[in-house]
C-alpha cells in the first residue's frame, strides 16, 4: 500500500477536483484555507485592544479595516463555504440521488471563494460599503447572489430527481437556507441602489439589523443545524427522537426569527412597535429553542460515551450546545432591562462571538470531520491532534468568550450605575482585555491544528479503515436501505 502510495506522487490530491463529491469538497478546502486568514485577522485585534498602538502605522491593518476584513472572512468564507460544502455532500445521501452537476458545484465554489476573498482584501484597502455584515463592495454582493442561484439549481434539481419522497428534516433546513438567503442578502445589502449599497437615515439601520441578524437566523441557523440533525443520529446510530420536535423547531425559526434584529435598536429613535415586535419574538424564539434541544438531547440519550470516541460526534454536540446558550442569551439580551446595561458594550459581541465562533465554526468542524475522510475513503490523518485541537478550541473559546463577559458587564455597570464617562472605564477593563487576548491565542491555535489536520488527511491520505464509531453502516430501520432519518443511508 505504501508502495501504491509512492507511485501516484503528492500532486495526485488534486485527483479530489475530478471525482464524486468534487464539489462537496472543493468548498470545504476553500473554507479551511481562507479560516487561517480569518483567524489570523481576528489575532490581531484582540491584542489591538491591549496594546493599541500594536502594528500601529500599517493602513491595511489599523482596526477600522480589519475589523470588516475578520467578520466577512469567518462569515462568507469559512462558515458559508463550510456548510455548503456539507450540503452537497448529504443531499445527495439523503434524496437517493448523485449530485446534479458535480462540475457546476466545482465551479460555484471557486467563484464564491474568488468573490470572498477579493471582497475581504479589498476591505483592507478600505474599499467597503461601510455597514454592518454588508461591507464587501458591490460587484462582489453580486457575485455572491450568482453563486446562490447556481447552488439553488443545482441542489434543487438534485432533490427533484430524488428517489426518497421522504424529506429528513436536515433536507427542510437546508432548502429553507437556499431559499432565504438570496433575498435576504439582496435586502440587506440594498443592491438597488448602487454602488453605494445603502439608504439614509435611520431607515438604512433597520435594514442593516433586519440582515445583520438574519444572516445568523435564516442563513447559519438552518444550514449549519442540519449539521445536527444528520450527524448526531448517524453518529449515535440512533435514529431522531422526534419529528414532531423537528416541525415545530423548523416553522418557529421562520414564524419567531424574521423580526428580532430590531432588539439591536431598543435604545435609537425609530417606530416603538419595531421595538416591541422585537422582543416578543425574541420571547418566542424559546419555543423553537426548547423543541431542539429537547430533540436533541432525548436523541443522545444512552449514547454520551460515544462523544468519547467520535471526533465528529463530539464537534456536532457542542455545537448544538453553543446554540442553545446562544439563543437563550439572545431572548435574554433583547429584554429592555438588561438591553438597558449590555447595549453599546462588548457583550454584544460576546453574543456575536458565541454564535458565529462557537455554534457556527463547531458545526463546521464536525462537518468536515465526518464528509472529508469518507468522501476519500481514508481515515482522518491525525486523531490525536483531532483530539487534542478539540480541547485547545474549547478552552481557548472559555477564556476568550469570559473576556468579553467582564468586559461587557464591566462596560454596562459603570456607564448605566456608576454613571462614568466612556474613557474613564478603559483602564479598568483592560485586565479583562489581556484575559481575552490570551484565550483568543489559544483559540487561534485550536483553529490552526484543525486546518494542519484537514489539509493533510487531503494530501497524504493514509488509506486505514475508517474506525466503526465514525460512520459505522445504520441497521435498517422502516424498510430496507432506510438509516434512522427515512433516508437513503451513505
């Protein structure tokens, strides 16, 4: 087998471009390449905020640019390209049927990752937009909706074709975030009015938050929940407690999610029911909340050892753990009360960090984890430092996301209670900054282990069997050549 190995050499990885699930994996490998610039940027800043004159004289990298530069990274690139990726990998396995058009996946993913990281380089030559989540510059807002139409034929003719009837839950979240996303991001980024992308007055805020939070509710939370739905029962070989639950998590997203980003607005002068719409379906969002994580943890009841042995497994449930937290903070955020104290400081970027960085990149993980080593029919190339990343990631997030705890309560109590100036505050909170800064640096290592990981099990591919506790077969279960979700098993 080595032997085997020698002959075809280094460069016959890119072998991966030109076989079954191509485009499946040519958006993971974007999304684990351009994570390392993401991070990188997001280094940086965390120690900005401790030693402000850090790389100071540098235009491209003062913070007001790679600020844009780090969110549009880690969200366009590596948790939008991660879940797609995901997508055309399970589809297919869910509807009984091959990809469409593996070619036209291919190239949709080297568009969308040309488009993406011209946009976030071109950030830091400060050609931006300038709003919140919609900095990229025009032509590349309308590279991004041509690349989601192309996933939406492709995908869609997929499905249509299929010989499954039955659509798994996973299949309803992922059609929803095909679906929404597009128009969303057309909203958000007001694309009929270039080149400036934008509106006037207090007008272009309630746009800008109706898609800053929406791109988390109906674009994140749908595409990268359908992590969960497929890999906790495949992994667990258990099938889903409840599809029941599974309705009532799917349609509240959608009845609860639309209007809460007006709880980001409690405190500027626009329409009072905007507010007031805001928090009840802020309050609402419970429902949808509770009916997962119910769903989820009854699913992994008897099976908590397997997270032991399972890397993907492991990934998937504390992703759905950091969505629980995320969404419970969120309803609690969106209160006047405590809107009153947290609002303008860092813990609602504690909030932000906790969804895009804990739920999201988890989920990312986990996906990449479980369809890599079986779309190359190898093992993963290193468990242990899959292991190992998994601890470094999760400690390093604690510390990190408890900086910002201290920072953002900190912040609230002295303006809100103590009634201090703004600058008077920062000496105070800059202990909790270093604590920040520290375990953003044991984060960014978790994340650079993982790219080391993945990218070798590409490259090197040891050709051992893959262990039974990751993606062992499903016993049959309503008829044969049913997995646990109704569908089509891998």
């Amino acid at each position: 087998m080595k032997a085997i190995q020698r002959e075809r050499g280094w460069f016959d990885w890119l072998a991966v471009f030109r076989r079954d699930d191509a485009a499946s994996i040519s958006w993971f490998l974007w999304a684990t390449v351009l994570i390392v610039l993401g991070v990188t940027e997001g280094l940086i800043m965390v120690f900005q905020f401790v030693f402000p004159d850090f790389l100071n004289g540098i235009p491209w990298l003062v913070f007001g640019r790679i600020r844009q530069s780090h969110t549009n990274t880690v969200m366009f690139a590596f948790l939008s390209m991660g879940q797609i990726g995901f997508w055309y990998f399970v589809i297919p396995r869910l509807v009984g049927r091959k990809l469409w058009s593996e070619t036209l996946g291919v190239i949709a993913a080297f568009a969308w990752g040309i488009t993406v990281t011209v946009g976030v380089i071109l950030e830091l030559f400060a050609y931006s937009q300038g709003r919140e989540y919609a900095e990229m510059v025009y032509g590349c807002d309308v590279g991004i909706i041509a690349v989601c139409i192309l996933n939406i034929i492709n995908l869609f003719m997929t499905i249509s074709k299929r010989v499954e009837q039955k659509l798994y839950a996973a299949v309803w979240y992922i059609t929803g975030a095909l679906m929404w996303f597009p128009l969303l991001y057309f909203i958000g980024n007001v694309m009929w009015n270039p080149p400036s992308g934008a509106l006037t007055g207090i007008n272009d805020s309630i746009f800008n938050w109706f898609y800053g939070h929406n791109v988390l509710g109906l674009w994140f939370t749908p595409g990268l929940l359908a992590v969960s739905y497929y890999l906790i029962p495949r992994e667990t070989q258990t099938p889903l407690y409840s599809h029941f639950l599974s309705l009532i998590a799917f349609w509240g997203l959608i009845i609860f999610y639309t209007g809460v980003g007006g709880h980001h607005l409690e405190w500027v002068p626009i329409a009072p029911f905007v507010k007031t719409i805001a928090v009840a379906e802020s309050l609402g969002m419970s429902i949808t909340i509770v009916a997962f994580m119910m769903n989820m943890w009854l699913t992994m009841r008897g099976n908590w050892n397997k997270v032991m042995t399972s890397i993907p497994l492991r990934f998937a449930v504390v992703s759905s753990a950091a969505y629980v937290l995320v969404s419970f903070q969120g309803t609690h955020e969106a209160l006047m009360s405590v809107n009153l104290l947290t609002h303008y400081t860092q813990y609602v970027t504690s909030h932000a960090h906790l969804s895009l960085l804990f739920f999201g990149a988890s989920g990312v993980m986990a996906a990449a984890y479980y369809c890599i080593p079986r779309i190359l029919h190898v093992n993963v190339w290193s468990r242990t430092l899959a292991n190992v990343g998994f601890i470094v990631y999760v400690i390093g997030f604690a510390f990190f996301f408890a900086g910002f705890l201290l920072v953002g309560t900190t912040q609230g109590t002295d303006w809100v209670h103590v009634g201090l100036p703004v600058w008077t505050t920062l000496p105070g909170i800059r202990p909790y900054l270093a604590l920040r800064a520290a375990g953003g640096s044991v984060l960014w290592v978790g994340f650079i282990m993982f790219v080391v990981n993945i990218l070798a099990t590409v490259i090197v591919r040891r050709p051992e069997e893959v262990a039974p506790t990751i993606g062992a077969p499903v016993p049959p279960q309503s008829r044969p050549g049913m997995n646990p979700e109704g569908a089509a098993a891998d």
